[in-house]
C-alpha cells in the first residue's frame, strides 16, 4: 500500500467517524425541544394520502379538518395510521349560524346539534372547537395581488363587498339588531353550550368577526370586533371551557379600532389561559382597505410567536388564508408552514432552560 493510498483510508476513516458521531448526537437530540405545548397544526380539508404525507414531510406533528361528527373517529383513525394527530375538526353546520347569533326560529335545534357536536368531538379525542359567531360569515371585495403578482384576499370599504365565496352569496337581512339583542342572543346561546363544553372537555375558541367593528348585510359586528367585545363575552360565559379563537390577520385588520393591539391581546388572554386557537397570518394594513400577505411582507412583525411563547400558549397554531402562487396551493401552503417552524424554533432557543 503507498502512501497515497494510506491517505485516502485514513481521511476516509476520518470522516466516517465523525460522520457517525455527529448523526448519533443528531439522533439523540431529535429536533430542538419544544419546551411548551403549542400544536402547531397544518389544514388539511380534504385529508388525501398526498396531503397526509406532505404532512410527515414537513415535519408536521398535527393535522387540522372540517367534516360531520358522524366521521370524526374514522378521521382520527386515517390520521393516526400516517403517524399525525388531529388538533382540531370543524363543522360548518354549527358555525357561523344566523339562527344562533340572530335568535331566529330553530335556534334551539342548532344548540342542541352543536352540543352533539361537542359530544362527537370528545369521544374521538379532539379537545378543540373553532367556533365563528357571525350571522353572515366572512366579506371581501375582489381580489387584489401580493408580493410577486400573488393573488390574495382583500377587502376594500370604497368598494361593493361580497360575503362567501362570490358575489353571489350575499346574506341580507331585513331588519336591523340592536347591539342589545345580539348580546342577548349570545348570552343565551353561551350559557347552554358552556356546561357541556366543561363535562366533554372540549374547548371552544371563538374566532374574530371577519372583518371586523363594520355594518355587512344590514347587520352591525359589536361582540367579537375588539378587545373589550372579548372581554365583556367570556366573562358572560364564566367558564373555563369558552376562550379566543385569535384570527391575527382579522386582529391586524381592525388595527387601532380593536382596542388593544395583538401583543397586548395575546399578554391579557393568554394569561387567563383563554387563548384556544390562533390563526396565524399578516395583512397590508388596517381597515378601510387590507389585503392578505405571505406572512413577512404584511405590516406585523410575526415574531409575536415570542409573546406567544411567553404566555406558554399550549393551544392551536394554524396557518391560513396564504396567497395564491403558480405550481398550485401547496406551495404557498408549506412556505407558510416553514416559516411558522422557524419563528417557533427562534423562540424555543431564547427560552431553552
């Protein structure tokens, strides 16, 4: 053997052993610690192999849906069978129902199924309801375009708006609610829900009105468009099962009209530890005129997962309403996821103990 072939063995040695090493320090160490138990979870709506194994890939621990309770276990069993877990399952038969916020005939049968609803949710395991309290849903005007030509949703106060997914689902109504009828309404509503929430464990995170504090379809926003509407609802529920479902982008569209800002809000109810759900996204600018971003090209710094740290959110953190980009929604889905992983890896280092 010569010596340059001595060389190459013993560089080759070298390097596999200290390739060995670093892989098994790797491998005993796993990925940086949480430290808290924030469940970061992606959507995955139509719950295909391929979104499941996008998923894994991403490193993702948990999955988020929509269906009917009749499918909730069987869901939890397919998800489960990736190596993931279910955060949360949405109904939308029990979300954002005029009959409830608006105390309209049948609203009796809506608590009852949304009490079913909860009844279901336990018994597959979920401990996490999203639960939206607007009578006509969510309102926009046509779309305008993000960073790099991106299509995104707007909503511009100069403009016709729409509710739903075009303009032809505009929800009306006759009569205008006072604010105390409304406040009625969830009072009634909350006070029969809540005891059941408590006996399943399942907590319900109500989400912002989207957008928010603006009179949509003949009907005024008052209760979930600013920190004080929050305050005064969940002390009227009194209970530890009923919390925020916090919409940072609807937070960030109300901007100053909300009260208190996003920091301030995730500080006082986190505290109580009544922050359930986060959905975790940025917009251009507060109201009258907004469009949706990719998460750093919005006016709020993101890294309010610090704040989040803080408080030791351990509730649900979903990505959501990302622009639209080429090579279709994933993309612009798992940028969004990844950049959720850094800030939550930044803020696992600054508080390693």
């Amino acid at each position: 053997m010569d010596r340059r072939e001595f060389s190459k063995i013993a560089l080759g040695g070298a390097l596999g052993s200290a390739y060995a090493q670093s892989t098994a320090s790797y491998e005993g160490l796993g990925r940086p610690p949480m430290k808290w138990g924030i469940k970061h979870s992606m959507q995955a709506p139509s719950l295909t192999d391929e979104d499941l194994i996008l998923a894994k890939q991403l490193g993702m621990e948990w999955v988020n849906t929509w269906s009917t309770p009749d499918k909730y276990q069987d869901i939890v069993r397919r998800v489960e069978s990736f190596g993931l877990k279910v955060a949360k399952i949405g109904n939308g038969r029990v979300h954002n129902n005029a009959a409830i916020v608006l105390g309209l005939p049948g609203r009796d049968e809506k608590i009852e199924e949304f009490k079913q609803n909860l009844r279901a949710l336990a018994a597959a395991g979920i401990r996490y309801q999203l639960y939206a309290h607007m009578a006509n849903g969510v309102w926009s005007t046509e779309r305008e375009t993000a960073r790099g030509g991106a299509s995104c949703r707007a909503f511009d106060a100069s403009k016709k708006p729409f509710s739903g997914g075009s303009s032809h689902n505009n929800v009306y109504f006759e009569r205008k609610y006072t604010d105390d009828e409304l406040w009625a309404n969830w009072e009634y509503f909350v006070r029969r829900i809540a005891p059941v929430a408590e006996e399943t464990g399942v907590k319900i995170g109500v989400h912002c009105d989207d957008p928010p504090g603006l009179t949509l379809g003949n009907l005024q926003r008052p209760i979930f468009s600013s920190f004080e509407g929050y305050k005064r609802a969940l002390e009227i529920a009194n209970s530890p099962n009923i919390g925020m479902g916090l919409c940072v982008g609807c937070w960030l569209e109300g901007g100053p009209a909300m009260g208190r800002n996003v920091l301030e809000t995730i500080d006082y109810f986190g505290g109580l530890k009544k922050l359930f759900i986060v959905h975790f996204r940025n917009v251009s600018s507060p109201l009258p005129h907004f469009r949706e971003t990719f998460l750093n090209e919005g006016y709020m710094d993101m890294y309010i997962m610090k704040r989040l740290r803080q408080v030791n959110f351990d509730g649900v953190l979903i990505a959501d309403h990302w622009p639209a980009t080429i090579g279709g929604d994933r993309i612009a889905h798992a940028y969004t996821l990844g950049y959720i992983q850094a800030l939550i890896e930044r803020a696992n280092e600054e508080f390693l103990v």
